[in-house]
C-alpha cells in the first residue's frame, strides 16, 4: 500500500466508528463492533467491523470481514466498496474528503521529450545506473579499461531501445540491447548529449547490430568528459581511445568528442595553455587533428600530437599492455607532464 495510503487508513482507524456511521448508515453499534448487512450498506448482520484495537490478539480498528463471503479489508477498501470506487485515487480523495483533508493535485503528466533532443538524451542517461557489476563493466574490461567504477560521465543501461535499420538481418535486431551509456557535456558540464554503445548480453562485445554506437543531442563542440580541464587537456576521437590513455594519464583530464568531424569543432576551455590530441590513424583522424592543432596554435594554445603505435590506443593497450602504452605516451609529453600525471612516474 502506497504510503499516503497507509496514512489515511491509521486516520481512518482513529475514527472507525464515525467512519461506519457515515458511509454504513443502516448498521449499528454492538459492543466493540460495527454490524451490517454487506459491503453495499444493506441492512443485516454478516460484515462487522472492529471499533477499537483490541490488544496483541485483538485485532486492530478499521479492520472489517465478511462471514457471508469471506471478504475482508480495511475501511479505505469499505468506503471503495460503499461508494462504488474503482480507482485507488479516487477511493484517496474519497477518504481526503472524509476527514476534512486537502485534495492532492493529480501528478502532472511527463511529455516525451522529442526524438534525440538534449532532453531525451538527459533522460535516457538518469534512468541509466552506474557501471560496477554490469555488462558495461564487462565489456570495458574485455578492452583493457579497468578501474571505471566511480566515474560520473559513465553509465549501464540494461534495455535501451535500437532501432534497426535495412542493414540489420530481421532475425539479428532487438527492441532493445543493454548498453554503455556516456554523458555528453558542454564546457560548463551541463549535459547536451549522450553516446550509446550497444553490448552483446555476454557483455564480451559490441551489439551484433549495424551501428552499435550512435550519439543523441547537441554534440557540436561538446564531448564525453573525463575530469574537469583546466590549464592542460588531452582530446581525441572515441571514448575507448581516451581511456585507454586516462589508464597511463588517470589525472590527465580528457575529453572524447565521438567522431573526427567533432573533434575538429570542438570548443576549448578559455583557461587551456597546453593541448595533447591522440590521433588515430586514419585520413579522417589526421584531418580532424591537423584542423584543431591550426586552431589551438592560433589562439595561444601549445598543442602536442600523440600517436599509437597501431589504429588507436585502445588498440596499443590491449596488444602490448599499459606499461609499454606508458613508455610509448610518455616520450611524446612535455617534461613538466610526465612528471605531473604520467602513472608510472608517479608510482616510481
């Protein structure tokens, strides 16, 4: 029983007998019980109702039965049945009225948010729960990313809804797979965006689907943030590649901008003096690159490239391991980073 429920029911209680007198009018009072007829209010004998608690085996007021039929409750189920109610709100503002109680305004009712709007996205992501013992858990660690737990940009969704399109066998496509989902904020961390990366049930890969990863929202100069840049800031293209160097660089704030097109557009903070980009290795990641390195030089920024040895560096990690990605990261540093955030240093 929902809790203003329970309350309504212990006030009802309190006044059993002035409840029975008002809605059971053709009964009457005979020792510590309310007699009648039936639930309806019809005259006899059969339903009574228990006027005050009557100790440990007592039974507790408000309490009614039935002996014709077998049927018992308490008085909100009484006065549900003496009016005819058929709603659980309406037998509430029934009882509300009784007692001299306000009436609740019914809740309003949420609208849908539109298709891949901010707001859906901001949506999808509350009902989503944090990573720890999910598949999303899973499926990290198959990449060689580990320790992502508490991370607030980072979230499991168990049913989120795909929508197929002529390139997924009908046969292959689900209304729903479970699914990483990732915050996309602005500058200032509000949220505008969110990216999904549909998992497999084993939680071992991706979605067997045509694009298991898709974004929703305002993405455009926004990204997948990974601790809050101030002076220094390592950026990249997918969420896997920026974890996969946060495991060597877990102080270094990154953000993920989710395609080479966005990383090319994306803004940066007016406090940044120094700016690492991984670049993956392909035309599209070379272009986005070269794009912003031109724009960080121009406002002041001094911008550092970072390459993987293979396509990215989740692809370095998990081939060679994180010492060796630390070895390979930190001869493409500044001298002054590799002692501020680099892990092995650190530890050393």
């Amino acid at each position: 029983m929902p809790e203003d429920a329970s309350d309504l029911a212990r006030r009802l209680a309190d006044r059993a007998e002035a409840v029975c007198r008002h809605y059971l009018t053709n009964g009457r009072r005979e020792g510590r019980y309310w007699l009648v007829g039936d639930s309806q209010n019809t005259p006899g004998r059969s339903l009574y109702v228990r006027l005050h608690d009557g100790g440990a085996n007592g039974g507790n007021a408000g309490k009614w039965t039935d002996a014709a039929t077998g049927e018992h409750g308490d008085l909100l189920d009484l006065i549900a049945a003496a009016r005819q109610l058929s709603t659980l709100r309406d037998t509430l503002d029934e009882a509300r009225a009784f007692l001299s109680l306000p009436r609740l305004d019914p809740p309003q009712r949420q609208l849908p948010a539109p298709t891949g709007s901010p707001e859906a996205a901001r949506r999808l992501f509350a009902m989503a729960r944090p990573i720890a013992g999910t598949l999303a858990e899973t499926y990290l660690r198959s990449r060689g990313l580990t320790g992502l737990r508490g991370h607030p940009a980072l979230r499991f969704h168990p049913r989120c809804y795909f929508r197929g399109d002529e390139d997924d066998p009908r046969d292959r496509v689900r209304d729903a797979w479970p699914a990483l989902i990732a915050a996309v904020t602005d500058l200032a961390g509000t949220q505008t965006g969110a990216h999904r990366t549909w998992l497999d049930p084993s939680g071992r890969d991706k979605a067997p689907v045509s694009t298991p990863r898709r974004a929703m929202g305002h993405l455009l100069g926004h990204g997948v943030r990974f601790g809050v840049a101030q002076d220094v800031m390592a950026a990249g293209e997918g969420i896997e590649t920026m974890l996969s160097l946060r495991t060597v660089l877990p102080t270094l704030p990154m953000v993920a901008a989710l395609s080479a097109n966005h990383l090319a557009a994306l803004l940066l903070p007016p406090t940044l003096r120094r700016l690492y980009l991984a670049r993956d290795k392909d035309a599209a990641g070379h272009a986005a690159v070269d794009a912003l390195v031109e724009r960080g030089r121009s406002d002041g920024i001094e911008t550092f490239v970072v390459d993987p040895r293979q396509g990215d560096f989740n692809d370095d990690l998990r081939a060679d391991g994180p010492q060796a990605l630390a070895r390979r990261v930190q001869d493409q540093l500044a001298a002054a980073d590799v002692v501020r955030f680099l892990e092995a240093t650190r530890a050393g």
